[in-house]
C-alpha cells in the first residue's frame, strides 16, 4: 500500500492511500510495509500537512476512505464540520447526528483512521474539559493541534478552547482547604 512518512513537530507520521484516496494516518513510521514511490496524493496529503504543522491552513482538502461502519461514518463526517479554532462536544455531535448517546460518538472519535486531518482533536468534554485522545502522546497531542489551530482565530475564539484548564478528573480543592 502506498505511504509515505512525514518528520512533524509531534514526531514521526505516516499517511497510507490506497485508490486515489487518504485510508489512515499513524503515528509513527511504517516497517515491514513495501512502499513504492509517493503517489499525487500522497504528495499532496504531505505539502498540506506541513503547511498546517506550519501554521497556513487548519483544514485540508484531500480524498479520503476511512473505512468503518454507517455510523462511524456519519461522526467522522460531523468531525470534518467543526471549523477549525472551535471545538464541539461528544453530546453536541451526538445530537447533530441524531444519536442518544455520547459515549458512541467517543468511541466513534476514538477509532477515527485519519486523525489531524478527520479533526477529532476539536472535541472534549460537555463540561469544557479537555476529554481524551486516543493519539501518540494523549492529552499533550491535542492541546498542542488546538492551540495550532487556535492561531488562526480571534482572541474571544482561541478564550473558549479547553487549551489550558485542569482535567475534570483532577479536583480542584476550596480556597483555605489543605489537601
């Protein structure tokens, strides 16, 4: 399968196209993988990746064939709606979509085969908390493409992205209380 590895401030990718069209992006470099030369495609998935690594584009124009059922489907296409600078929650896309359940949609968001590109970075938590992200380097990974993508937007925009809060999963103690 044609791919092809790119060097990106979050270490090491690799973009996969099969049939004219992005299949997945991983972390990492492809082994044991024979890969003849770069394709159009993947020449093009690289240049707009790096342009966005170097902050002059937040969202891409690019093929693409995840593979995964209906439903993932319809929440990775939900993913590619969200603008870049902002951010949605599990709850919001689930309703978008028409879903009782948010927990789907994580699950959804968490198997996405094309991340930075498919953005599920941009949603976290109904409470505004970061959420989790199931890409090398976790939580660190996505405030790093939030805060990238927040460069791009006004000040009152890049206010509202969960960049820098603590995680819900860490309670904060009352003023005067010791912990």
């Amino acid at each position: 399968m044609p791919h092809l590895t790119l060097h990106t401030p979050l270490g090491e990718i690799t973009v996969f196209e099969e049939d004219g069209a992005i299949l997945a992006l991983d972390w990492g470099r492809a082994h044991g993988i024979p890969n003849p030369p770069p394709t159009p495609v993947l020449r093009e998935a690289a240049a707009q990746l790096h342009d966005y690594f170097d902050g002059h584009r937040t969202s891409f124009d690019l093929p693409l064939a995840p593979q995964g059922s209906a439903f993932r489907q319809s929440v990775w296409a939900a993913l590619r709606r969200i603008p870049p600078g902002q951010t949605r929650s599990y709850v919001d896309i689930a309703r978008e979509i028409g879903c009782g359940s948010p927990r789907a949609i994580g699950q959804a968001n968490g198997s996405n085969p094309i991340p930075i590109i498919i953005p599920c970075h941009r949603v976290i938590a109904a409470g505004g908390g970061i959420g989790g992200y199931t890409g090398e380097g976790g939580i660190a990974t996505k405030r790093f493409l939030l805060a990238l993508e927040a460069r791009g937007v006004s000040r009152e925009e890049a206010a509202k992205l969960p960049l820098f809060r603590p995680s819900s999963a860490a309670p904060v103690a009352p003023q005067g209380t010791p912990r």
